[in-house]
C-alpha cells in the first residue's frame, strides 16, 4: 500500500484491503476448518471412535461411558481436534488414559493435571501429557488452537 501510494498517491485504501487480507490470513491459519457448531457423540462401540474428530469452530463433548464393556476401550486411540473452541472427552472409571493434549492458548485439564496460558507465540503451544498407569490404554490426543481441552472421568 505505501509503494502504490509513493507511485500513484493516496494509499489508504490499498493499506486498509491489505489489513483486512492479512488478518483473514491469519484467522484461516488457526480454523483448520470451516465447519462450526457442536459435536455431542455418545459412542457405544469402539468403531465409532475409529475416525477422527475435528470441528473448525465450536464445542466438541464425547462421552465415553457409553461403550460396551465387551468391547474395551484399552488399545485404541480418539483423535480430537478444534481449532477454536473447547473439548471435553468423558472416560469411565474402570479404564487407563492416556492424554496428550495441546493449547496454543487457552487451558488443559486432562484427569487432574492442568496447564493453562494466554500468550500466543508462532510455534509454541502448552502441551500436557498425562501417562497411563499400565500396558494398552486408551489414547486420547486432543488439540486446539484457542479454548479449553478437558479430560475428566465420571
């Protein structure tokens, strides 16, 4: 804007579109996706936790609790991610989780363990992981750029 404005003068509103484009630039690099609204899943195998979960924008809960106990949850992995919103995953009681969660800025809480920030810094992302007590558990690896990551057992 300012060299078409050195040229031709007035630069203004080449300044002003080129202001609005970077910022539409940034926004699009932090919504994976243009999908909003809410996603509730209440799974009751685990086929249905096979493919990923990801929302643009929005909230995403899912209750695992639901899930027969003849097909155990240990041994498989729930890929969840938001781009701008929050996460909850509900586990049952009876099974071991592993968690690895990630927050460019926002907070995680993920079975007790928090971390939490609000600054935002190109790369870096708060990361919590929470280690299973023993062989073969459930992975949960949930990922957002802004919000809240929540990982609790009911």
């Amino acid at each position: 804007g300012t060299l078409v404005g050195i040229r031709w003068g007035r630069p203004g509103p080449v300044i002003t579109l080129g202001a609005i484009l970077s910022t539409v630039l940034v926004a699009s690099s932090l919504i994976p996706s243009v999908s909003m609204g809410a996603i509730n899943l209440e799974p009751t195998s685990v086929r249905e936790i096979r493919q990923p979960v990801s929302l643009g924008m929005g909230e995403i809960q899912i209750d695992l609790r639901q899930v027969s106990p003849e097909t155990s949850l240990n041994g498989h992995t729930l890929n969840v991610t938001n781009g701008i919103g929050r996460i909850e995953v509900i586990v049952p009681e009876d099974v071991d989780v592993e968690v690895n969660a990630s927050v460019r800025v926002g907070h995680i809480n993920a079975l007790g363990l928090e971390r939490g920030g609000n600054t935002f810094q190109l790369g870096n992302n708060n990361n919590l992981v929470h280690e299973a007590d023993g062989p073969n558990p459930l992975v949960i690896n949930a990922a957002t750029n802004i919000g809240e990551v929540q990982v609790i057992r009911k």
